[in-house]
C-alpha cells in the first residue's frame, strides 16, 4: 500500500515546477526563424546612357536632393537647382498672397480696429437715442396694456350681457350649449352690432349738422373808415355778440 500512494505523491502533475518543466519539454516548440531574403538595390546612374532612369530620378526635385547630399560629385548642373522664370512668378504671386508685407498687415490690422470702433459707436448711438426714448416707450407699453385690458373686459361684459338677454327670451332652464340658444345669442349679437352702427350714423349726421350751423354765423369784420373794431364802442369784445 506505501508504494503506490508514494507514486502517487511524486507524480509530476502534482509538483507545479515538474508539471512546468514537463509541459516545457514535451509540449513546446518553438518555430524556426524566418530568413527573409532582402535583395540588394539596383543603384541607377544620374543620366543613364540607356534611358533606363526612371521617372521619379529624373525630376528636378531629386536632382537637388541628390546635389544637397552629394555636392558636385552628383554631377548635377549648378544652373538646374534655379526656377525657371515661370516657376518664379508662381511662387512669387503665392507668397504674396499667403504671406503679405508688414505694410499690408499693419493697414489690414488698422482697418479692422477702425471697423470694430466704428461698430461701437454706433452701438453706443443706438444705446443713448433707445434710453432717450424709454420713458416714451414705457408710457405708451402702460397705455395699450391698459387699453388691451379695457377690450378685454368690454368684451367680457357684452358676452355676459348678451347671455343674459338669450337667458331672459329662452328661460334660465335652457342649455347654453343648444342650437336654439346659440342661435339666440347669435341674433342679439347682430341686433347690438346694426345698433352700434346706427349710433355711429347718428353721431356723424349730428356733428356734420353742428358743422354747418357754425359755418352760417356769420364773422365780424373791422370797420376800416373808423379805424375801430366793430363792437368797440359799446365795451363788448369782438365776436362776444355771435356766441351770446
């Protein structure tokens, strides 16, 4: 009995550093290493004989690279790194308009503070007059509101009168929300409008009647071969006669 239960205690899977070791040796293996196969590179000649040279070595770019590198063991002509006439007004033009004169920055800069001044004083303009006016303004706010709430209650007032004349025809047992009823309210509605209109008629034939008899008195008129003014001699004021 002591020797099987011995191997079972010395077994490798039960000692962490035996199964380590064990898994290591039996179970891993490592890949062998990739040689990758690098090829030299095919160095080209500035001006290949054979025309071989491909495009992007014979860019004038390259070619002062390869001047700035190598010198004049390049071989590459001096007079080659210079723009051309075309090229030179090019980048003129762009460096004038990505990078202009201190001259032209300093008067954008001047414009630009003389606009923002400019825009604050139109708005402090604009400030003063509203300020001016506020009094005005709040007045005529108090005078609408208050006229608002007028209409307001007026219509309120013709709205419940107009209700209570529909309830006295029809009865207070009526409903309101009936077509009877609704067409009650309806009629006393025109009936009060056409007797509004025909007060308004009254008052402008009255005031155009009021026009006309002012228009006949007739207007007191100075007595020039006396040189007085008629009404004098008598202590009265001119024209106090026609209004009495």
């Amino acid at each position: 009995m002591a020797l099987p239960l011995f191997r079972c205690v010395s077994s490798p899977f039960l000692s962490p550093v035996a199964f380590s070791r064990w898994v290591s040796l039996t179970c891993y293996h490592a890949r062998p290493p990739v040689i990758l196969s690098v090829a030299t590179p095919r160095s080209f000649a500035l001006d290949d004989p054979n025309g071989k040279d491909p495009a992007w070595r014979r860019s004038p770019l390259w070619r002062r690279k390869q001047f700035g590198r190598k010198g004049e063991a390049s071989g590459v002509d001096v007079a080659e790194l210079w723009p051309s006439r075309d090229q030179l007004s090019r980048i003129i033009q762009e460096e004038g308009e990505l990078y202009p004169s201190l001259e032209e920055i300093v008067s954008a800069d001047r414009e630009r503070l003389a606009d923002l001044e400019e825009q604050r004083k139109a708005r402090r303009r604009h400030i003063v007059e509203c300020m001016a006016g506020m009094d005005q303004a709040v007045v005529k706010w108090k005078k609408a509101k208050k006229e608002l709430r007028a209409t307001a209650r007026a219509a309120e007032a013709r709205k419940k009168r107009i209700l209570e004349q529909a309830q006295e025809r029809l009865g207070y047992n009526v409903d309101q929300r009936s077509a009877d009823f609704l067409l009650m309210v309806q009629e006393i509605d025109k009936e009060e409008r056409k007797q509004v209109k025909e007060d308004k008629k009254q008052k402008r034939v009255l005031a155009r009647e009021r026009a006309r008899s002012q228009a006949k008195v007739p207007a007191v008129v100075p007595d020039e071969s006396s040189g007085d003014v008629l009404g004098e001699s008598s202590g009265e004021v001119p024209g106090e006669a026609s209004f009495r």
